[in-house]
C-alpha cells in the first residue's frame, strides 16, 4: 500500500494534467489522509480539472483541514461556473465541518448560483436549520436525487 501511495503522491507532479488528476482521484478513493496536504497544494495547479479533481478527493478523505482551503477555492470559482462550485460544495458537505457552514449560507444568498440547492443539502447534512427553506423549493427540483435527498434531510431535520 505504501508503494502505491508513494506513486500517487510523486505523480501528483508529472507534467501531464492528466496523470496529476488520475493521481488525485485514486487518492480520494483511498481516502488516506497522509494525502491531505499534497491535495491541499493541488488546489492551486493551473489546469481547473485538476484542481477540482482535488477538491473532490479532499472531500472523500473527509478530513477538516482542508476545508478552509476549499472554502477560499469556492470564493474564487465565478458563481455561473456550476460544475466547479458543485464539486466543491459536495467537497465541503462530505467534510461537514462547522467552518464551512458561512461558506455555504453564502451559496444560499443567491437561488441562481449553480450550487444552490448542492449548498443546501451540505448544510442539511451538517444539522443546519438553516437550510430548510431552501431544501423545501429543492423538494421540486428537475433532478430526482436532489428532490430525494431534500425530502429525507427535511425529515431529519423536522425529528
């Protein structure tokens, strides 16, 4: 295991994007968190898929180091860029970190910004009451997962 981790963490640094974002998404999935920091530093590659990547593996690790991090990747991603926000507020929901809750609320100012109803649902998981509101209109949202997900935290919410 140590070998593998050692050939993910050094191809973290080829010079393909590619291999850096493979590198970086078996690292989520292994949810190791002596990969913490080196994703950490991927979040500031200069190839977005990468460093989205990133963020994404940050948020299987789960490990609340990263958060402010990727609250600060959040705040720089133009809120019409719906792809990158969602990934990165999916990141912070997975970590579930009380730091990324002002982060978040910040998302829900907005009912146009493409994470809307992805903020929502992070902070409904989070036992934030203040994502009932917006997890109710998220009850009639086109996709499905979301309207299932918004049902069942709005019930966790409600006991």
């Amino acid at each position: 295991m140590n070998d593998q981790f050692d050939t993910l963490i050094s191809s973290l640094h080829d010079y393909d994007p590619e291999k850096r974002r493979q590198a970086a998404s078996a690292l989520g999935r292994m949810r190791d968190e002596r990969a913490v920091s080196y994703l950490i530093e991927l979040l500031k590659d200069s190839v977005p898929n990468v460093r989205f990547t990133a963020a994404a593996a940050l948020g299987q690790i789960g490990d609340p180091l990263a958060v402010s991090y990727l609250v600060k990747l959040l705040t720089s991603v133009d809120k019409h860029d719906t792809a990158p926000r969602r990934v990165v507020v999916w990141a912070l929901g997975q970590i579930a970190d009380v730091h990324a809750s002002s982060a978040l609320l910040a998302v829900l100012h907005d009912p146009a910004d493409g994470a809307y109803y992805d903020a929502a649902i992070a902070l409904g998981r989070m036992g934030d009451r203040r994502a009932i509101a917006p997890l109710k209109m998220a009850r009639t949202h086109i996709d499905s997962g979301i309207r299932e997900e918004a049902a069942r935290l709005l019930q966790t919410l409600k006991d």
